[in-house]
C-alpha cells in the first residue's frame, strides 16, 4: 500500500511538473490554476504515504538520504501549496514540482527496502528533530526560488526590458513576502531541530555536541546563514 501511494504521488508530481511547462510554454495561468490542484493531490497521497512508513516503524520520518530526500520534496510542496492560499505566486510551482519530482526519484531508488532503525535513532526526540529541520530547509528551498523570480522580475522592471512572460511572474510584493516569511521560518525551525538535535546528542552521547565533522559544517552552515538573515 505505502509503495502504491509512493507511486501514485510520483505520478502526480511529474504530472504537475508537465502542467506548468505547458503553462509557460503557452503563455496561460489556467493551466497552472488546474495544475496546483495536481500537485495538491500528489502532496495529500505523499503525506499518507509517509505517514503509513511512520506508523509502521515508530513515528521516525526519515533513517536514510532516500527518505529525507522524500520528506523534504513533501515539506517543500506542502509549504509552496501554503502560500498559494495567501498569494498569487503560481509560477513558482514551475521551480517546486520539477524539484519535488526530481527527489522522489531518486528516493525511489530505495522504495520497498526495509531499513531496521537503529537504537539510537529510537527516541522521542528523533522525529522532532528530523521534522524541525527538513521543513526548515524546505523553507529556505522556497525562499531561494521566490528570490530568484524576485531578481529576475526586478531586472525586467529596472532595464525596462518586458517580455511576453512579465505579466505571468508574481508582483515583487508577493514574492518578497514569501521570501521574507520563508527565511525567517526556516531558519528559525532549522535553528529549533538543532537544539533539539543538541539535546537528543547529551542524552545518547553524553554531551550536546559531537565534535563530528558533519556537524561542525551544519554549525558552520547555520553562522553563515544567521549573518545574511539578521
């Protein structure tokens, strides 16, 4: 059942991805009205999917790359879909359905293997953690794309180079806002699953940072990120 629904929603992500390349191509937003509605079918069978693999191992949301790649292409569409129900910012499901159908197949490469969780992975604070982050970086994956319309829209405005395709981009306000929710969002949830992250560390290992090199480029990471958004 869970590999079904994996499918079905894989099938509606490339699906979407074909929705709004028509859409551009065609130069008409009611394919990509129609094609939002696809994508949040593919979002709703996704959710159940992962749900079923959660359930069926104790509540942990991803173990492997394959899975986090697959909660983060959820998260990522589920934050897009979000937005559309306060902005006028279809065109950027251009940039989140092509990703999010790019990540599920590669996750599939993985589908039907069972992976047992390890003991350490078995906490409490496991789920929460992976949670926080993913969506996190799911976030800050929206924001990148409404970003890069942003500047390409401005440009446009500024060289006073119209084409065609101007009119169908979101308005800057709308994409302003969607970047600026996104960043602080994400890098607050980012923030959130490493304190948990850190916790969950004390508890296992004795202390609340490892001083592991994966880690040291995730702190790294999140200073980098810190002087650009405060």
């Amino acid at each position: 059942m869970e590999a079904t629904l994996f499918k079905a929603a894989l099938l509606g992500y490339l699906v979407a991805t074909l929705g709004y390349m028509v859409s551009l191509m065609v130069k008409r937003v009611v394919f990509a009205r129609a094609t939002v509605w696809i994508l949040l079918a593919a979002f709703v069978i996704h959710g159940v999917s992962l749900a079923l693999r959660c359930f069926s191992r104790g509540l942990t949301p991803a173990i492997h790359p394959h899975e986090t790649l697959s909660f983060f292409a959820w998260a990522m569409t589920g934050t897009y879909l979000a937005f559309q129900l306060k902005t006028k910012t279809r065109v950027l499901g251009a940039f989140v359905s092509p990703l999010a159908f790019l990540l599920m197949v590669v996750a599939s490469s993985r589908l039907g293997v069972d992976v047992s969780v390890p003991d350490i992975l078995k906490g409490t604070l496991v789920p929460v953690h992976v949670a926080l982050s993913v969506i996190g970086e799911a976030l800050l994956a929206i924001a990148c794309g409404a970003g890069i319309l942003y500047l390409a829209q401005d440009s446009q405005i500024r060289q006073r180079k119209m084409t065609p395709m101007s009119r169908y981009l979101p308005s800057l306000d709308d994409l302003d806002r969607v970047n600026h929710v996104s960043l602080l969002a994400g890098f607050t949830l980012l923030t959130l699953g490493l304190l948990v992250g850190s916790v969950w560390a004390s508890t296992v290992w004795g202390r609340p940072w490892p001083w592991d090199p994966k880690l040291m480029w995730t702190l790294a990471a999140w200073f980098f990120g810190r002087q650009f958004i405060f």
